[in-house]
C-alpha cells in the first residue's frame, strides 16, 4: 500500500531463504496393498484390451481394397 522512496532495500532475506533447509521430513506416500495393486492391474488390463479391440475390429473399416457393397452395384448398373 505505502512505499517508503529512497531507502534501500535490503535483500539479504532472499540469499538466507535458499539456504534454508527444514529438518521436518515429509511423510512416506502410503503403500497400496494387494487388493490395490490387483485392482489397478484388473483396471490397466481391461484399458488396453478395450483399445486392442476397437483397433482389430476398426482394422477392416480401413482396408483401402476394400470397397462398400453398395458401390458395386451402382457400379454394374452403370456399365449396362
């Protein structure tokens, strides 16, 4: 709010805050137990499988050979 002009700022702090180091460790991350682990690996599993089948069952759709039923019959009428 109210600057205080002309005095110099001292900017010790600063140098004396990266020296800093607390001596408080922070508290270990839980484990997960074998319920967890089987549950994210049941999770993980049926992520990747998902994706493996909409990939095998999109596979034909991108067959560039293949061509819709529809077209070849509007085609054979044509040449007639």
């Amino acid at each position: 709010m109210f600057r205080r002009r002309g005095e110099p700022v001292p900017f010790t702090f600063v140098a004396e805050a990266d020296r800093f180091r607390s001596n408080v460790a922070p508290p270990p991350p839980p484990r997960h137990d074998r319920r967890q682990l089987a549950g994210n690996a049941l999770l993980g599993l049926t992520i990747v499988s998902a994706l493996v089948g909409a990939l095998l069952l999109g596979l034909p759709a991108l067959d560039p050979e293949q061509q819709p039923s529809g077209s070849n019959q509007s085609n054979s009428a044509e040449g007639r």
